[in-house]
C-alpha cells in the first residue's frame, strides 16, 4: 500500500502537487467583491470569492467539498487569476487549468470545467454588483 501511494505521487508534475496539497486559500471572504457557486454532474460545489482592487483580481478564495483533483483545479484558477484584471480573466479556460496542471486524471478534466464555471459566475457577479453597488449589501438579491 505505501509503494503504491509513493508511485501515486512520483506520478504527478511539481505544479499538480503544489495546487493538489495547497489549502491557505480555502476560505469564505465576507462581502466579496465577486461570488460564484456552481455545482457539477458528480454533485461536487465549488464557491468562488474574489477581491477586486481598480478592476484587477487581487485574491482568489475558494471552498469546495469535492476531491483533491478539484482542490488543485480550483487552486490553479486562482494562481492564473490573481494580477489578471477582469478583463483577462474571462480568458481563463479549463484547459489552461488542465495544460498547468500537466497530470490532472482525463477522467477529471470536468473538476477543471466546474472551478473555472466558478469562476465565470464570480466575474459575472462583480460585474453585476459593480452595476447595482447595493446589492453587495443585500447577497442574494
Ligand atoms: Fe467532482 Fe472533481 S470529482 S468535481
């Protein structure tokens, strides 16, 4: 069993492990300045919560109850995100997430899919709330 979880790793590329094994950025922000949920076919959530400064995305946070392949997904969003200004991000796709992963499964490219759909909802919220400033007031609304 120990030989089998070293070959697991020994498996995967530098950047796979940094974004599978990172957790500093699992955390809900109060009042973000972007949110987006979005839940897949597999039944896995991502939530995605932005801090935006003059247009450009300044942190990226993110809560997911999904497996570790989705934690690196949504990790890699975040490290493509964050310097971006809104504008750029929407170019973020799933396989940019999928090619700086280098080893994500092919049977888990839809965790790519579901945290960068995340992420779309949360730019399209900050637009949304960058129209109705009110309604950051009032989430839901
Ligand atoms: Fe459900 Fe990864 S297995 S999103």
């Amino acid at each position: 069993m120990a030989q089998k979880k070293f070959v697991f790793w020994q498996g995967h590329s530098r950047h796979y492990l940094e974004m599978a094994n990172r957790n500093d950025r699992r955390e809900r922000i109060e009042h973000p300045d972007g949110y987006g949920k979005r839940t897949g076919d597999c039944g896995d959530t991502v939530e995605v919560y932005l801090s935006i400064r003059h247009g450009r995305i300044q942190l990226v946070c993110f809560d997911t109850d999904g497996c570790m392949n989705t934690n690196a997904c949504a990790n890699t969003v975040a490290e493509l995100a964050e310097g971006r200004n809104v504008e750029e991000a929407w170019e973020i796709t799933a396989e940019d997430v999928i090619s700086y992963l280098e080893t994500l499964p092919p049977q888990h490219t839809h965790c790519a899919e579901l945290a960068v759909g995340a992420l779309y909802l949360a730019l399209a919220n900050y637009q949304e709330l960058k129209r109705h400033p009110w309604k950051k007031l009032y989430p839901g609304k």
